[in-house]
C-alpha cells in the first residue's frame, strides 16, 4: 500500500505567514501540521511508501526539510507549478502523480493540512474491512459551515450521495480530504479524460460514488483544516489545550502569558500580555497587548495592541506617540 501527502497549495488565505513557507510546516504545540501525519504513516506496516506531492515553488524546502527529519518513507513527487494561476487542481495533481511514479497499489491520501484526532490506523484498518473506496467523514454542526465542504449522504455507513460545496446543505455531515482507494478505483485517468473538474476531490468521489461502492469512515474526534488564521489558532489551541510553549532561546521579561501561546526561538517578550497567539522566531514584542495573532519571523512590535491580526515576517510597527 502506498500513500500520497498532499502538499501542494499555495495557501494564500494565510499570506503573508504562508507566501515564504508551506503551511504544512507551521508548528502546532511541539510539533507540525505535516508531521503529525508522518509519524502515523511511519509507523504503519502497510505502507510501503510515502509521497509528498507539493510544487517547484517548496520543492526544495521539503527536499531539506524530509532529509532532515529522521523519516524514512517519505518521497518528493513535484508539480510543475510555481504559482496558484498554474495549479492543475488537487485531483488533476494526483492523477499526474499515479502516472508519474506509476502506482498501481491500493493508496491512502491525506491532505498535509489536515489536523485530525483519530488515529489513520483506525482508518486505514476500516479500509481494508470494507475493500471500498473510503473516506473520512466529520459533522461541522453548522449547514454554513457545511457549505465549504463535500456533503456526505450516508445509508449506514455506505455513501449513497455527495455534492461538493452545495448551496443548500442536507445535513452537516462532511468529507474531509482524507481517502483511501483500492488499486481498480485509482481512476483518475478515465476521469479526467471526461473532461470532469480537476480541483476537488469531492467531485471525483462524487463521480465514483456513482460508479462504485464508496463507505465513510465517521468521526467524532477533533478535525482542524488549517486554512484560515483562525482555524490555525483554533487548533493551536486544542493541542496546547490551555497550557503555552515558551522556546529556551525564548526571552520573556515583565510580561504575562496567557493561555495557548506559542513563542519560538530567539523571540523577545518584554512588558507585554500575550493570549491565543503565535510568536515566531527572532520577532520582539515590547509593550503590547496582543490576542488572537499571529507575528511572523524577525518582526518588531512595539506599544500597539493587537487582536485577530496577521502580521508578515520583518514588519516593524511601532506606536511612536505612546497611545
């Protein structure tokens, strides 16, 4: 069995945090995002090989990031893409991925943006019980929400109807962007060639819910899809679960730290209160009030209070006249 990583977005609703980094590498509590899936396919038996398939843009920060991570499965696969306008869409991605490193076996995917707190054992197990396409499926609870995601109709645990992104929800039952399909249901190529969209994969489990057998896996655990500034927080503070991560190289001085904050190496707190936010590297805070934000590399925030905002790597903002 193989499996693809989805890596290849631009994730241009988090710029500028995301225009110089994959938000797969974003760190969430003492970890990151794209990690969390590493360790689970790593640790499965049943997958033989990893592919990571992302653009020309990050090539070459995963190719360094994978050497170094001590993980021994996983394997670039790149897109010919540098830039959003150039992106073939997530499923024309993946059926160019099949033929270019010509998979022929059963294959797991799972987008690299994807914070889930069940186990892809589990799923990968009920894979293998069903001998279907599958997929894994979470109720949002709200039908707005719901709008944003391939619908799921179910009897029992088989899916008997999907529409992707529908104006009007049935329910608030969702496909989330992790699969797993059997080697005779990888048919992106007689898809495609049907002129069908190439970006969602809703629309191709839409198209082979239709053709074949396709079962949801349901979920109640925790599901994040870290796509927004706001979604990204709200998963930070899952996994710190009110608690706050203060690197050692970290310097805090007359400050408060509050509940779910993330402060990264060689940052600097001073004479500041600090709440549901994120601190990257060798930024400097001083006097500020800041909640809900994040703050990018090497930038320098002084005697300004922020709240939601999403401020770039080597911004400097300062409030000269001290209100």
């Amino acid at each position: 069995m193989k499996a693809v990583v989805l890596a290849g977005g631009y994730a241009t609703r988090l710029w500028p945090i995301t225009k110089h980094r994959p938000k797969m590498f974003l760190p969430v509590g003492e970890s990151t995002v794209i990690d969390r899936i590493f360790e689970a396919l790593e640790e499965d038996d049943r997958i033989e090989e990893v592919y990571v398939s992302t653009n020309e843009r990050f090539a070459e920060e995963f190719e360094r990031y994978i050497a170094d991570s001590g993980f021994e499965k996983p394997t670039l696969s790149v897109e010919d893409t540098t830039e959003e306008s150039e992106k073939f869409g997530v499923v024309g991605a993946l059926g160019q991925l099949v033929d270019r490193e010509g998979i022929d076996d059963d294959l797991v995917v799972v987008a690299g943006d994807n914070l889930i707190g069940f186990d892809l054992t589990d799923f990968i197990d009920y894979f293998e019980e069903k001998g279907t396409a599958a997929l894994a499926a979470y109720d949002v609870g709200d039908r707005e929400k719901a709008k944003s995601y391939g619908l799921v109709e179910l009897e029992g645990d088989r899916v008997v109807d999907f529409q992707e992104k529908p104006d009007e929800p049935k329910s608030t039952l969702v496909s989330i962007a992790c699969y797993a399909f059997p080697a005779e249901s990888l048919r992106f190529e007689e898809y495609l060639g049907g002129g069908n969209n190439p970006d969602e994969p809703g629309w191709f489990l839409q198209w082979l819910q239709s053709r074949e057998a396709v079962h949801a896996f349901v979920f109640e655990e925790p599901w994040f899809d870290i796509g927004t500034p706001e979604s990204y927080l709200e998963a930070i503070a899952w996994s710190l679960d009110g608690d706050s991560v203060i690197a050692e190289s970290a310097t805090v001085e007359n400050s408060t730290i509050g509940e779910n904050v993330h402060v990264m190496p060689g940052a600097e707190i001073v004479d500041s209160t600090l709440d549901r936010s994120v601190v990257f590297g060798d930024a400097t805070v001083s006097d500020c009030e800041i909640h809900d934000t994040i703050i990018d590399e090497g930038t320098h925030i002084e005697n300004v209070d922020l709240a939601g905002a999403l401020i770039g790597a080597h911004t400097r903002l300062t409030n000269g006249s001290g209100e």
